[in-house]
C-alpha cells in the first residue's frame, strides 16, 4: 500500500520537475518557481514534491465557520517544514468561499488576524483569491475584493489596511524566519499506514497531531513541523505524535539526537512498522526499544470514550537525553 502512495508521489513529481526544467531554460535565474499545496491534503508526499521548488507555499482556507488558530498554524508549521525555510500564503479566503457546506462570511477582523498570523509563522507573502468575481463558472458566489461591476466589496477597505500595515513594517520582518527549538515530527508513510488500518473508525491520526500541536503552543513561541529524517539537533525536544512506521535508518537518526542529549517523546502506535508497511518482528517500540527499555505486550480498544491514555514510561540514559512514552 504504500509503494502505491510512493508511486503517485513519484508521478506527480516527474510531472512537476518536466514543467521546472522546461521553465527554467526560458527565465532569468533569479526567478522563483513555485506552487500552491492545500495544507494536509495527502495523496502525495509534500516533502519530496517540494525539493525542487523555490519555496513551499498553500492556499489557507477556513471554509464554514470560523478560523481555528491552532489548526490554521499547524498547517502554516507544516508548510514551512517541507523546506524547512519561510513560504508563501499564496490564496487567502477574501471573507468567504461558494464550495463549503455552509458558505458564511467570517468576522470584521478575520481576514487581517489570518494574514498576520501567516506572517508570524513565516510567510513572506499574503495573496487572495479572487480579485473579482468571475462572471461564469464554478466560483461565480465565490468572496472577492472587487464585485463583479469592478467596485470594491465591504472586504477591500480591511485588505487595504492589511497593505499599509504592511508596507509600514517589512523592514523589520525582511530576512527573519521563525526559529523554533520544539519540533514536531510529521510522516507520510505513517499517516498513510494509519490510515489503511486505523483499527477502529474514530481514530483521528490528524486529531492527535493538532492535540499535540496545540500543548506545545500554548508552552512554546514556535513549533517546527518537519520530517522525521530532518535535522534535529537544533531542538530540545521532538515530538512524534504518530510515528508508525519507523525503519532501522530513521531509528538510528532518532536515537543519535537522543544519544546527544536530545529528548523525544513517542505517541500513539509509534514504531510498529518497517518501511514496507509490514509490522516489525520486535515488539513495540521495534528498534527503539533499547532506549525506552519498555515493551508493549497487547493492543485493544475502547467502546466507549475514555480519558485513559496509557501508562507514561520514561527512559533515561547516562551519557544522553530522554524518550518518553505517552500511551503507545
């Protein structure tokens, strides 16, 4: 199952990387090349599809209801993680969508709190979509800045304060990029893992990321979310909320930033798996076990909702740092 998911990443990314070479024999070299990724969206590794890029950059969306600052930075995080540098916001919502369930206006205010907390995380860019409304086609209700007879919306004024504000301050923010000594660890091959056996249909792998996420805020200014196999030294502490699928290579990376005084806390169904998807022939936590000296000897289920999260086990080594275990 994965090395079908492997398979459309590689698709996506000969196709990308034909367009990439094609560009770049006609622009000036200092041209930036680009695309706009939709957040946690998952049939393709982000991490591989944006290498050859300039920068990563995503199209922030709320949709129906109104914006969750902790899901909205989490996704901004990631997108600063695929290259581990600042991005681009490169589609904003202009107040509201046509394509939701229920297509309500956000908040006075909204729009300019999303475009700050964009730059807060990274982003060296704000852009919006649409300019004017689109006199046919799918997104004709779609929010805009102009109306269609070419007269500012309600919406214009605040996305002018935006500019000025803007305009006013980028000296200050030029050349800055959020630096962060928490990481949280995001994997495709294991949310895919998960997802092809959740093991019981609640399971939210993308929940208890965001869970994760929103602790480490609420403690912490910034928070990288970043591959497994990024580097990891520059960080007290790293956490990998879902890390299912661990194979002896990236449990050697593991353990090294652990071995140098790093600390690492494991979550739910960490290390279970190699990197074929099959389950690994030690118990779990597989090849991280020597450092967590703890085995988890069964797996079972809740019918109903519990606030049980499983024993937290804690590992010390003499000559290193800490994993921690909260509830395999």
């Amino acid at each position: 199952m994965l090395e079908w998911k492997r398979f459309v990443t590689h698709e996506y990314d000969e196709y990308q990387r034909n367009q990439i070479d094609v560009i770049r024999q006609h622009v000036h070299a200092r041209q930036f090349i680009t695309t706009n990724f939709m957040g946690f969206f998952d049939g393709y590794d982000h991490y591989i599809l944006s290498e050859p890029l300039t920068f990563a950059s995503w199209d922030d969306y709320v949709g129906s209801g109104h914006i969750d600052f902790y899901q909205n930075g989490l996704t901004h995080d990631l997108t600063r993680g695929f290259k581990r540098s600042n991005f681009w916001v490169i589609e904003t919502q202009p107040g509201a969508v046509n394509w939701h369930s229920v297509n309500n206006f956000l908040n006075k205010g909204e729009v300019r709190a999303m475009a700050w907390q964009a730059i807060a995380h990274g982003s060296d860019e704000v852009g919006y979509w649409q300019w004017r409304s689109a006199l046919n086609g799918q997104e004709e209700y779609h929010g805009t800045l102009v109306g269609a007879d070419g007269t500012p919306v309600p919406l214009y004024e605040e996305i002018s304060q935006i500019g000025r504000e803007f305009s006013a301050t980028q000296d200050a923010f030029r050349g800055t990029t959020p630096v962060s000594e928490v990481a949280l660890l995001q994997s495709y091959d294991s949310h895919w893992a998960v997802q092809f056996q959740k093991h019981t249909q609640k399971y939210d792998e993308r929940g208890v990321l965001r869970s994760y996420y929103a602790g480490l805020r609420k403690l912490a200014q910034s928070v990288d979310v970043v591959s497994p196999y990024a580097p990891l030294t520059q960080y007290k502490l790293v956490v990998a909320p879902s890390l299912n699928v661990v194979p002896k290579d990236l449990a050697d990376h593991l353990l090294e930033y652990v071995r140098n005084g790093g600390h690492l806390v494991l979550g739910p169904r960490a290390a279970m798996k190699d990197e074929n998807n099959g389950l690994l022939p030690q118990r779990q936590p597989g090849y991280l076990m020597d450092a967590l000296v703890v085995a988890l000897s069964n797996i079972t289920r809740w019918k109903r909702t519990s606030r049980f999260l499983g024993h937290g086990v804690l590992a010390r080594r003499r000559s290193g740092g800490t994993v921690k275990n909260l509830g395999f």
